[in-house]
C-alpha cells in the first residue's frame, strides 16, 4: 500500500465504529508511510454544498491498521 492508494476497510473495531466507519468503507490513504502497522486513511464522508455553492466532501481520517485494508484496483 502507498499514498493515495484508493482502499476499503474490510474489519470492524471498536475504536473505528467511535470515529464512524465500519466495515465497507472506502477511503484514501494520505501520509502513506506505515507506522506501527498504521496508516492514515481519509475515509469518504457525505457530500454538501458550501455557502459559495461548490459540491464539497466531508472526510473523516482515521488510522487503520494495514491488515484491516484492501487495496480497491482500478479506482480513483
């Protein structure tokens, strides 16, 4: 796995389902370096419009361990 690589959560755990994500859930990874068996994941939020009228995401970054991703081929 490398930055910007395009990734699903495929394990519940606690300290994911606090943050909001579960199992399914698709995301990026920024900052790619593993640390201590973690990355740093920008997982897909839901979309809204800012006060300029722009269609905007709302992320939610969360490290995961590495074992708990797949990498999702073919997806940008």
């Amino acid at each position: 796995m490398k930055d910007l690589d395009r990734v699903e959560l495929i394990k519940d755990r606690a300290q994911y389902l606090k943050e909001g994500i579960k199992a399914g859930a698709r995301g990026t990874i920024m900052m790619g370096e593993e640390r201590n068996g973690y990355v740093l994941v920008f997982f897909d939020g839901d979309w809204y419009k800012n006060k300029y009228g722009f269609m905007l995401m709302h992320e939610i970054d969360v490290a995961v361990r590495v074992e708990d991703l797949k990498v999702i081929e073919g997806e940008e």
